[in-house]
C-alpha cells in the first residue's frame, strides 16, 4: 500500500511540475529536483512493472497542449531523450548501443556529439518547401499550433530551396528556440524598467515569447533557432545525422558550431570535458550534451522504448543549483522607481562562483514562493545569468523563519509607492528620489550612453545628496567650484571629469536616446530609433502608427517610448541639454564599404587587442556580417590568441583564417 500511495504522489507532482514548465513557463522546482522525483518513479516502476500505467509520467513526454492554441497533431512522435550523468552511465548506454547493433566490445561507434540547449523544442513543417505549420511539442503526439509567431524568428526560413523541395516534398524539421543571454539580460531590464513581471531565466523568456496569442510581442524578442535534425530517418540521399545537419545548413538553418563527429566513448567523454569548461562563456544556456548514434540506418535498427530512441542520450552536467539559507531581503530603487526585493544570502558555491545576493523579483514572487527570512532555499545560476531563489525547502522550515513584509514606503525617501494596475512592481514616483536621481546619472553616463569617464555610483551619489544633480541634464552646469568641495575631488580629477563632461556634447543620436532613459530601450532600440527618426526633434513627436512597422519595437516599448517624450519632465531635461551644449546631432550612416569585406560573412575568435564588439563594428561599417558559428556559409575566420575550437572548424570546413594584422590589411 504504502508503494502505491508515494507512486501516486509522486505521479501528482511530477505532472504539476510539467504544467508548471511546460504550459505555464514558470518552474517551482529546481532541474535537480525535478530529476530526483522522475528517477524515484522509474526505480519503483522497474522494481514493480505490473503498477506502469498508460498516463504515467514515464510515458509522457512534456505535458498536454494548451487549450490556448490549436491543436497540431505530429506526424511522428517527438521522442524525449534518456539521460547519464556520469562516464560510467555513459558506457553503459554505449555497450547497449554496440549489443543492439551486434557489435564487439572494443568497436567504437561513429556518434555525434552537440550541446543540449536549453529552450522550447519545436517542429517545423515544410510542405513543397514552404513552411506550412510550426509547433511545440506538446506531450510528444500533439503540440500547439504556433504558426505565425514562429515566422517572426528571423532564423527560420519561410521557403527552402528549389531543389530540396524536389527531393523532400515533405520535410519536418526539429529544433529548439532560444534566447542567448545577452538578449535575456537586455529583455529582463526592459521588463522590470516597464514594471512588467521579468522572467525567471532565458528557457523561459523563450517559451513565454512563443506562446504569446499577439504575434507583434514575438517579434520584439530576439529569439533564435537552432535546428537539430528531422522527423524521417529514410530520406533519400542522406545516410547519416551529419548529413542531414549539412543539409539543413545549406538550407540557412542555425546548426550548433559545437556539432563533432565523435568516434567512441573515449572521444565522447573527452568532448564532454571539454564542452563543460566553456560552458560559462557561451551566450546561450546549455544543460548537458546529446550523443547521437551518426547512421540513421543503425538508429532504425536500435528503435525506441516507449518515451525515448534506444540511439541517443543526454548527457546532462551537474545541477547549477544549491541549498543555502535566506539571511535578510533588502529593497533597491532602480531609476526608474521600481522597487525590488533582492534576496541577501549566506555565502554560497554555485557554478563555481561565489553567490551572495539572489532576484526575487517582486512582490508576487514573494507570496508565491512564500519566502521568509531564515528558510533554506535554493538557489540557481547558469551562465553568467543573476542568480535566483527557485523556491524554499520546505522540511527545513523550523517555525522560527520571518515572514517578508513589502514595504509601504520608498526606501530612498520615505515617500509612499504605488503599484500601477497590471503591473507587477511597485514604483516609488517621486521624481526627487535619491536612488532614482544617482541610478539615472550612473545610466546616463554609462559607456552606452554619454560615456563621462570618472562620473560613477560614488560621485553620482555624492552629487545627488549635495542637490548639485536633480536630473541628468545638470551634469553639463557643473562647474569647477561646484566639484571641488566634494570628498576625494582634487583640482586635476575636477578638470578631468569637466573634459569629458564637455567631450560628451558630441555623443552620436543612438548614444544619447540610450542615455535618456526610457524605460525598456537599450542600445540596440536606441540604434533603430535613431536610424528611423534620424533626429531627437522627430523622434520626441512619433505616433504609436511611426512604430508599429519597425522590427525589434513591440506594443510595450511604443507605448513607453510615446509615455516618456509626452511628460513634460522629460522634454523639459532634454531642453536644458540643449541649453547645457548638447549637440543632438541627426544620425549619419558610418557605413562605408570596402570591397574586399561587404557582402563577406566573419566568425570571431580569441583574444584581440581590443574587444570583439570594436571588430564587430569595423567589419559592419565596412558592409560585412558577423556570425556566432563556423559554417560552410563563413568567408573568414578572425582570430586571436586562444581560439579554442572554432579554429579546428575552419580548418575542417575550408574557412579562410586571419590574424589580426591580415584582417587590417584586408580593411584597409
């Protein structure tokens, strides 16, 4: 009795959680959790076979389809994959690859090995080479109908070519939508600047933007896919999975630039090593590793069990999460008022770095999470992305934890907050609040915006307490006398911050629509903005219809950026920049084609005398492309000191290879 009852149990929670990550994009458990509960399942399942029942989780894959959309039904099944954690699970899988296939003990198998990224898998249907419907999976049988916020994904092609659409009149092709994460911080700051709900990682933020019933919400996010095979494995012409992946290369698909042969488990394991040392330099977020067996005639001959082929497996890293215990929440004020609950934490390891402070987010988090001040809870980073609080450990909870009350009041200026209906985040809307007023200085003279070298937090506070800065536009009234008295200010640090105070004046348009502000635009808006509009004068005067049709602005930011030119404070700080020497120079193109670089495409690596985005820039005003993956479709590949496996791509594909110095020469 007591088997059934914790089978039971643990069939409830684990198919909660799949609605909760699946369908509501919002995870209440931690990945490690989630597996712990799933191996648990399948340790009494095999110990007790007569229990396994049809709607059992171990038979799913995902969850049930959301009622939101229609219903697209797979032709075939898209399978889940089984998972290892260690090299000894590893060979296990890899000596029942080689019995399936009668093969020796000491023969290698030809596999293939790429990371596991860490988004929405989805299907995309080509019918005579047009893309006819795009879907999620769903429970594996029946996914959503996704179709028209899938083509807004600028990676997707609408059509393929003539002639693979002879060959494959039917071709569905699978992969996975993600959001890099430096998009996901850039999102993120956009949401919370706009008192919206941020999202609680980059897997998220993608499913969230593809479930979105406004098509015009999808196309403001940066999202990008990644194919990773087909439905088919008797296509013809296409006897392995590099083969098929060089296919849909040529078709202009994103394939992983970490995509190897791998002969072995030796080799295997070797890449595996290798893959989780960089793991926290890519910009996107991976969780493990998936080995395929190459021949698809051999993948036909292994088959699957009932949720997952017996030819491939998921090698998955250690979990990036940890348990600590919850010391304190502190309230910051960002400068546009919102006010976040940040959680300050006992010292904790996790990813290898050390993690002292955590997002909750907001006040919903709160209550949702039902954290107190005291609990053990854990904590989760991947990448470089701000570590969270996924949730409490309940059993550790002893009674004497500390309910978190959200205050009433600023906690800059006492004044009261409000929380704007459909908001998520309170706000603080004294326009004289300190924090507001030193976070606005800090932004604006960040280096994406006016770039006053020497104007930090410190200064910027010092400043603000002093009401010397009461907006950002008083920076260009500053004077020597003005400086002078403030704390670790000498006569030569004065004179310096006034020269780049006074180099500023000349920032380009892009530039100065980042420094001002508005909430939700960063520097690639900004850039849009400014090219669109041309000057401040007509971009202060745009309509929500001057918007509509520009690619990256969605609903929200228009609204924003019409909310901010339409206050009066605002258009009075842009007046008194203006009056304090501000240039607000119209936008010229700096584009100027050199002939050996326009039109070419370039893959950066290595370490460069100075950072990539300057060659990055170089390269575009001189009408190139930069792309993240090696491929056939590069030209030349830049490289620096220490490139690391992209240089073995471009040796293996034929990429033309550059130092920096034939780089230059070709420039010029």
């Amino acid at each position: 009795m007591a088997i059934t009852d914790e089978l039971a149990r643990l069939r409830r929670e684990i198919e909660q959680h799949n609605y909760n990550y699946y369908i509501l994009d919002k995870p209440t458990v931690s990945d490690a959790e989630y597996d712990r509960l799933f191996d648990r399942l399948l340790e009494i399942e095999k110990e007790y076979p007569q229990l396994v029942t049809p709607d059992s989780p171990s038979q799913r894959i995902g969850a049930a389809p959301s009622e939101k959309f229609e219903p697209a039904r797979h032709r075939v099944q898209m399978l889940s994959l089984q998972k290892v954690t260690t090299a000894e699970e590893f060979a296990d899988f890899d000596r029942r690859v080689k019995e399936g296939l009668g093969l020796q003990p000491t023969a290698d198998v030809e596999y293939t090995f790429e990371p596991k990224l860490d988004g929405l898998a989805v299907e995309l249907v080509y019918e005579n080479g047009v893309l006819a419907v795009g879907s999620t999976r769903g429970d594996g049988l029946v996914g959503e109908n996704i179709t028209p916020n899938l083509k807004t994904i600028r990676s997707i092609p609408l059509r393929l070519s003539e002639k693979t659409a002879k060959i494959y009149p039917l071709l569905e092709i699978r992969g996975e939508v993600i959001l890099r994460k430096s998009d996901f911080r850039r999102l993120n700051d956009q949401q919370e600047e706009l008192g919206l709900e941020p999202f609680a990682n980059p897997r998220n933020a993608a499913a969230g933007s593809v479930h979105q019933l406004d098509s015009r919400i999808t196309v403001s996010r940066p999202l990008v896919f990644y194919a990773y095979g087909v439905s088919d494995q008797e296509l013809p012409g296409l006897e392995t999975h590099l083969a098929v992946m060089n296919l849909l290369e040529t078709e202009r698909f994103l394939v992983n630039e970490h995509l190897h042969p791998a002969r072995g488990a030796a080799e295997v394991e070797k890449r595996f090593h290798t893959l989780a040392d960089i793991r926290a330099k890519l910009d996107y977020e991976i969780d493990g590793t998936v080995i395929k067996v190459n021949s698809l005639r051999d993948q036909i001959r292994l088959g699957q069990v009932s949720r997952a082929p017996r030819w491939a497996v998921a090698w998955k890293f250690a979990a990036e999460t940890a348990e600590t215990v919850l010391e304190d929440v502190i309230f910051s004020v960002g400068r546009t008022g919102v006010i976040t609950p940040v959680a300050a934490l006992r010292p904790v390891r996790v990813a290898g770095v050390e993690v002292k402070r955590a997002s909750l987010h907001n006040e919903d988090e709160l209550i949702a999470k039902d954290v107190r001040i005291g609990d053990t809870v854990i904590i989760r980073r991947a990448g470089d992305v701000i570590p969270e609080v996924v949730g409490v450990v309940m059993e550790r909870r002893t009674g004497k934890e500390k309910p978190v009350a959200f205050p009433v009041n600023c906690p800059s200026c006492g004044r009261p907050i409000t929380r704007p209906p459909g908001e998520a985040a309170y706000r603080c809307i004294n326009p004289s609040c300190p924090a507001q007023i030193v976070e606005r200085i800090f932004h604006f003279a960040g280096k994406g915006g006016m770039d006053i070298e020497g104007l930090g937090g410190k200064l910027a506070l010092q400043l603000a307490e002093n009401k010397l800065l009461e907006s950002p536009a008083d920076i260009y009234f500053l004077t020597k006398d003005d400086l002078l008295p403030l704390e670790l200010m000498a006569d030569k640090r004065a004179q310096n911050l006034l020269d780049a105070i006074a180099k500023s004046k000349d920032r380009p348009l892009a530039n100065i629509i980042y420094a001002l502000g508005i909430p939700g635009i960063g520097e690639t808006a900004a850039a849009l903005l400014a090219e669109r509009f041309g000057t401040i004068d007509r971009l202060m005067a745009v309509t929500e219809d001057d918007l509509n049709n520009i690619g990256g602005i969605g609903p929200i930011l228009a609204e924003s950026i019409i909310a901010f030119f339409a206050d009066p404070q605002n258009r009075r700080m842009i007046a008194r920049m203006k009056d304090g020497g501000v240039k607000f120079t119209p936008f010229q193109s700096n584009r100027r084609e050199v002939a050996a670089i326009a039109g070419k495409t370039f893959v950066i690596t290595g370490t460069l005398s100075k950072p990539r985005d300057h060659f990055k820039k170089l390269i575009e005003t001189a009408g190139g492309k930069v792309s993240s993956a090696v491929s056939k479709k590069a030209d030349y590949l830049l490289c620096g000191e220490s490139p690391g496996s992209k240089l073995d791509d471009a040796n293996r594909l034929g990429v033309s290879v550059l130092d920096e110095a034939g780089f230059l020469k070709l420039l010029k």
